[in-house]
C-alpha cells in the first residue's frame, strides 16, 4: 500500500513538471510573437515599389551562389538621412561598385535615392546610438538575401574597404561554418566592467566593419527580437556581439592580426588626412575612419595608384618570361616576330595598337645592362646625402626634391616590408634609422638604379636579446614598364574656363605684387616699393674694379631705380685711396642730390669691421634695407626689385645666390688671350656656377642688425672670409628664438606689444639671382691666414676653374689619367 501511494506521488510530479516546462514554451512563443512580428514590420518595403532584389539590382533567378561570381558578399552600409549625398555616395562612387557582391545602405524611414541603393527600415530613426538600426539591418538581410550570398558584412559609412583583398580573405575561409570575423574588443579602460561581458567574452568593433558567414546569420537573426528587448549597454556593435554569442555559440575572432587586417585608427577626424603611404594602408582590408567623403575620393585614387603599380610589375615580369623563353627557343632578338603569332613591330605605322620591346623591358636587373659606347653615352650617377650632388643639379645645387625623396622612401620601405616579412615567427626585426648616403642614376629607357649605404638596427627578442646597429649596402633597380601617351579633347578643359581662371589669377597676382615691386613688362600703374636700399661696399685697393662697381652703380642705382644711397668703407693711407676718393666726389658732382658717402680706415683690411662700422654709421637709418656687396658684383634694376620684395622688416634677411663666373682663360683653352672676358649676362652652365655656399652678399634692415643677439659683425677677424658665416650663426639663433607673445589683446599693454613684435622669429631667405654676377679675378690665398679662412679661400679658388663637364674633358684628354684608373681596376679586381 505504501509502495503504490509512492509511485502515484512520482508520477505527479513528473507529470506537474512536464506540464510547467509546457506552459513556460508556450508562454514564451505567446510572448515574442508580438515582437517578432513588429520586426517584419519594420522591414519596410522598398522604395518607390521596388523589390528588396531591385534595389540592389539582382536577379535572384538567374544570379545564385552556385552561378554567379557577383554572390560571394552582401555589405549592408549602415547610413543616415543626412549622410546619403556626402559619406553614403563617395562609399559607392569609390570601393562600393567593385564589391564582389553587391551592397546596399540602410537608413532611417522614408530615405530614398534615385541613384544609390538605399534602404529605408520602417520605424527607425537615425537617432544614435544606432541599435535598433543595426538588429534590423542585419534581419532584413537575413529575411530577404539569406540565401544568395555567403558572407555578410555590417559596415559604417566611414570604413574603407579594399574588395580585392577582402575576396581573397574571403574564399581562403569555410562560410558554410559559423564565423564571426572582425577586430576582437572588450571594450576601452573606462567601460572595463560596465559592459555585462563574462571574462571569455568580447565582441567584434563596429568601426572596421564586422563579417558574418550565412550560417552564423541564419542562426542569430531569429532572436533578434530577444536581443533588442535585453540591452545592457548603449554600444550596439557590443550588443550585436553579444547575440551572437549567445545564439550562435561563437566570440569574435581571437586573433591578433585582425588589428592590422581591420584597422581603426584612432586618431578620430583627423585619420588618413595626413601622409597615406604607411604600412597599415597597405596591409588591410579595411580602414576606419573616414569622416569627409573628399578623404574618401582622396584614399580611393591612393589605392588605385598602388593597384596600378602592381599590374606594371606584373607586366615587367611577362615582358621577361617572353625574353627568356625566346632565348631558350633560340629567336633572334631582333626578329620581326618575337614567338609565332605575336608580332613585335607592326608592319602598318598607321596603327593604334603595338607591342611593347621585350628586348628593352625584358632584360634581367643588372648594373651592367646598359653599355655605353662613348664618353657622351655614360650615365652619371648622382650623390645623395642632406643635398644632391651631381652635374645636372650642380648649377645651382639644391636639395633632394619631392619626386626623388618619395622614390627613396618607397624602395626603403618595401624592401624593409620584405625582409620583416617572417621576422616576427622568428623572434627577430630589423628596424630601419637613417639613409647615410647614397648614388642615384636615371636611364630613359631601362629605369633607376640605387645604391644606399643604410643604418639598420638589429633587435632580437627571442632567446639571447640584443640590439645591435648594422650597416647594410642595399642594390635597387627600378625598371621602367614603357612609355604611355594619352591624348584629351579640348573639351575636357575648357578654354573659356582656362583663360577667365588665368585672368583672375594674373590680376589677383598683380595686386599683391604691386605692393613691393615693379618688373618690366609689368602694366602701368604699378608702383615700386618706397624702402630705400643702401649699398655698403668695402674696398681696398683695386682701383679698376672699383671704376666698374661705381659705372655700374650709377647706370642702374641712380639713373633707373632713383632710391638708393651709397656709404663706401675704404682701407688705406690718404695717399693710397686718393684716386677711389676722386671717382666719389666725381659721382657726387654728376648727381648733386644722391647720398653717396665714405667713410676712411686706417688700418689694416677688415670686411667684418668694415660691415660693423657701416651698420652703426648714421648714413644709414633704421627703416633703410642694408645691401653688404663686393666690389666685383655687377647687378640690374631686377636684382634691386628682387631686394626690396624679399627682404622683410624683423620677420626674412635676404641672401641671394650669386651667379660666379668661371676663369674665362681656362674655358678658351687659348693661352695667348691676355683679355680673355666673360659677359655679364651670360648665364650658362660652362659660363660659371651659382655660389651655393656664399653669404657675402646680404640684405638686411639696420633695425635687425642691430637686435641684441645679432648687434653687428665679428671685429676680430681679419684677412679673406669667414665673417659672412659667422654672422650668418647669429641668424640661425635668431631665428630659433621663441615667440611667445600677446599681441593685440586687452590684457596687455602698448609697451608689451611692441616689445613683443621686436620678438618676432628673423628667417633666411635664399634664392639663385642670374642678375647678380660676380665677375671672375685672380684669387691669391695668403698662407699667413687662418686655416679655416684658407681652405675656405682655396674651395673657392678650385671651384672658379671650370665646370664639371670641362674638368672631365680635361682628365680624359690626357691618356695618362685613363692608364691610370684602367690598371688600377685590374689590380683591384685582381685582389
């Protein structure tokens, strides 16, 4: 009796708890039946009547996964309203028409676009945070493209992706699997603990964009009603992780590399704004953010250009497989067809089309493919180091341009990519710090070659550690990928545009040049500038020369500019200077309102003391520009133009690039010409060079000069040089001097301001001046002077003989200097 009443009470409560776990399923579907039909409803139908497959132009019986390439993605861009014409545009206009797939831009009710596929989700704002945006974007793909396509991808209107390398990410894995993919997080140190995740627990960032295979759709996309009833937090890409870790069984992708194949910069709007060619836009698939649809347009052509240079380089490597297999089916390389069937020059000029030479752009990388058969065919090859040192930039030498200094970092970097390309499974990097030096060299029709000496650091973080500084030689050549001509019609740049845009430009010029100057040619009207310029010339002896200076002087200083002042330092006894004092006061009585004026040292040569004692003279006002100038200089009305417009009152000092005039008897190669001359206005390469490492001649304001931490010229140097350089450190400092100053503000007085202006930063401004030539004399250097001061006298003594190329035909014409270097290079080789 007492074993049944036990098996009668068993058996309800087997059957009472069978019948609450039945009453809590069906209470539950009772439950979300509501929501789950508010989320079909919030599907809205497509604009303007069209059908979900419309919008994204598909045909969904014709185009199926098994059957189309075009299957592969569905990029769901989460949008706004106001977004739709700026970022939602350019992302279609650039990376959105090359998806391997197709995609489409979700936005709030009622948005439209005759030109883009948008899709308005009913019943949902543009309100942020966008969660409610984000769970019915990624139901209304599952609800009508679940089936025709394997991978889905929820994206911002800010990511870049690059669709080439995301297909080949892409189809290396198994969508019929659950996956997660994106850049793993668990939120920022501040949210650490308020996000509701478990230890394990992550979520995939939104930014970058966040990848889901089908199955993992098809199994979250069900409780989504579920998920948007149980938020913890206002981030929507956490919460959309943590659906899909709850439904679909799986976390984001745990993997390290993900931060560089999905990159977030996290340098907000002012991301990619700067230099683009770094090495994270070159690894990834996606880039985020981009704030300003121009930046988008602006990354987009970058890409394209690295695209670009990839097929050349696959061209280059056809052009050679061509040439070796020739060899190997022994065709002649001059053969009209290069393999049967291919014709390598064709027959009819009149022809578009033609095949590029296999002969030239398939030739092996090597320093010795090009053999020149005289000296004019040599290929010269340029120095690099801080400037560019070589014969075609020697007049003047300048700094290694833009063009130039890109190409360096570019052969640099993919080389240092390559090398580090296995470094870190091997516990080892090799950083690059410095270019030492290096020779460069451009062949019009096979490329570049590069020779660069390169300072590396050696890091080993594995095992024993080190780090240790090596230098390597590192040998690039750069082949060329042939010659391409495009042609445009006249419409695509409108004349009338052309010529109004000109007109602005020149007028507007015009304006602005008017304040300073006035060139000839220029219209009328035009006035000059009103700053006076005084020319300080020191002088001692050289009688004939100075006739020349004061000739010339009075032709441009006094007959055509009108306002300038002369203050003439002379060094010497009464007797000896008594001709230079005669032309002065001959000059005065010729131009009886001219201020030309002298002042008389008795006392050994001194162009430092000469300078000083002008600076501080009163012939010379505070607002008047200082011209420092030898008596050999000849100039024109341009160099005083040039002058007036490049020197500015405490903020630029002026020091022109004078244009120096080679030996004229050395360049006649005729010893008999005892008055051999050179023109003035002769401004060649063989004429002479442009003294880069000169600051003689200068121009200043006395108001400047005379500043505390300028205050004049060295006194204590005598003889030849070396005072321009000293004087030219005193800039420098002056010009690092900081500038932290109020101007113009309530909180301050007049006084500070003025002080404050007089704080302002005194910068070097140099340019070549062909108008300012400084006319060839014997240079004598006297061995009782400074070292310093005699090398410099002798540098500028071996530099006044001739140009490069007349060196070069002077060593070569002498049979010996050729013996010479050839049996050298045979004992060399020999060792």
């Amino acid at each position: 009796m007492l074993m049944q009443n036990s098996v009668t009470k068993r058996k309800t409560l087997i059957f009472a708890f069978f019948g609450i776990a039945l009453g809590l399923c069906i209470g539950t579907v009772l439950k979300n039946y509501r929501a789950l039909e508010i989320v079909k409803r919030c599907s809205m139908k497509p604009s303007g009547q069209q059908s979900p497959f419309e919008i994204i132009r598909m045909n969904p019986e014709e185009e199926t996964i098994k059957t189309s390439q075009r299957n592969l993605v569905f990029v769901g861009v989460m949008t706004a309203q106001n977004f739709i014409e700026g970022r939602a545009r350019a992302v279609y206009d650039t990376w959105g028409k090359e998806v391997p797939g197709r995609i489409a831009f979700f936005s709030s009710e009622g948005s439209h676009s005759n030109e883009l596929p948008v899709i308005g989700l009913k019943n949902v704002d543009d309100r942020y945070p966008p969660q409610k945006k984000s769970f019915m974007m990624l139901y209304y793909m599952y609800e009508h493209y679940i089936d025709k396509f394997e991978w889905f991808i929820r994206a911002d209107d800010d990511v870049y992706i690059e669709p080439e390398k995301l297909e080949r990410f892409l189809r290396s894995i198994d969508s019929s699997k659950p996956q997660f993919i994106g850049q793993a997080g668990k939120g920022n140190s501040e949210e650490f603990g308020l996000l509701s995740l478990e230890f394990d627990e992550n979520f995939c960032m939104g930014g970058p964009g966040v990848i889901l295979s089908s199955e993992t759709l098809r199994r979250v996309a069900p409780h989504i009603p579920t998920c948007l009833k149980n938020l913890y937090s206002t981030h929507e890409d956490v919460e959309v992780g943590r659906c899909v870790q709850k439904f679909a069984g799986i976390p984001c992708t745990w993997n390290y590399e993900m931060q560089y194949i999905m990159r977030h910069n996290s340098s907000g709007p002012y991301a990619f704004t700067g230099k683009l060619k770094r090495k994270e836009i070159h690894n990834a698939i996606s880039l985020h953010p981009i704030k300003q649809a121009p930046l988008m347009y602006r990354l987009h052509s970058f890409v394209q250009g690295l695209k670009a240079e990839e097929i050349r380089q696959e061209s280059l490597e056809l052009h050679r497989d061509i040439k070796r297999m020739a060899g190997f089916l022994e065709i002649p390389s001059d053969s009209k067809y290069l393999v049967p069937g291919i014709e390598l020059i064709p027959e009819e000029t009149n022809s578009d089309q033609h095949y590029e030479d296999h002969n030239i752009l398939g030739i092996t990388p090597d320093l010795k493919k090009f053999t020149p058969s005289s000296t004019s065919d040599l290929l010269e090859w340029a120095f690099i180091a801080r400037s560019l040192y070589s014969s075609e930039n020697a007049n003047p030498k300048h700094k290694i341009d833009s063009a130039l200094r890109e190409g360096l970092e570019d052969a640099i970097t993919e080389v240092m990519e390559n090398i580090n390309n296995y470094s870190r499974q091997r516990g080892r990097v090799i950083e690059f710090r410095e270019l030492l030096y290096g020779y460069n060299r451009v062949n019009p029709l096979h490329g570049q070659d590069l020779i660069l000496d390169l300072l590396l650091i050696y890091k080993r973080y594995r095992g024993k550690k080190m780090t240790v500084p090596v230098r390597r030689h590192l040998y690039v050549q750069r082949a060329f990928t042939g010659t391409f001509v495009k042609e445009f019609n006249e419409d695509f740049y409108n004349v009338t545009v052309q010529k109004s845009y000109l007109k602005n430009m020149l007028s507007s010029g015009m304006r602005r040049i008017s304040k300073h100057f006035t060139l000839p040619g220029l219209p009328a009207g035009i006035a000059a500038d009103t700053s006076k310029i005084v020319f300080v010339l020191p002088i001692a002896g050289r009688f004939a020369t100075f006739q020349r200076f004061l000739d010339t002087y009075e032709r441009v200083a006094i007959k055509q500019d009108k306002n300038c002042d002369l203050l003439v330092v002379i060094f010497g006894d009464i007797t000896s200077v008594q001709g230079h004092l005669q032309l002065l006061l001959e000059l005065r009585q010729r131009h009886i309102y001219q201020h030309i004026n002298y002042i008389q040292r008795n006392e050994e040569f001194s162009r430092g003391v000469a300078l000083d004692v002008a600076a501080r003279s009163s012939y010379i006002q505070d607002n008047d520009i200082m011209l420092f100038i030898d008596v050999d200089m000849v100039f024109q009305l341009e160099t005083l133009h040039r002058i007036r417009f490049n020197t500015v009152q405490g903020r630029y000092v002026y020091l022109p690039i004078v244009f120096s005039q080679y030996d004229p008897k050395r360049r006649w190669r005729d010893e008999n010409v005892e008055y051999a001359h050179t023109p003035a206005d002769e401004i060649t390469n063989e004429s002479g060079y442009f003294r880069q490492f000169g600051y003689g001649i200068c121009a200043i304001y006395k108001s400047d000069i005379l500043d505390d931490d300028i205050n004049g010229f060295d006194k204590d140097i005598t003889g030849w040089g070396l005072e321009d350089v000293k004087f030219l450190d005193k800039i420098v400092k002056v010009g690092n001097r900081r500038n932290d100053f109020l101007v113009n503000t309530a909180e301050v007085s007049a006084q500070y301001n003025d002080a404050a202006r007089k704080m302002r930063h005194l910068s070097i401004f140099r340019a070549p001046d062909p108008t300012l030539v400084h006319i060839f004399h014997d240079i004598s250097c006297d061995i009782k002077l400074d070292a310093s001061q005699y090398n410099m006298c002798l540098g500028t003594k071996a530099n006044s003989i001739g140009s490069t190329h007349f060196m070069e035909q002077l060593f070569h014409g002498n049979k010996d200097n050729i013996n010479f270097i050839s049996e050298f290079n045979q004992r060399k080789e020999q060792r």
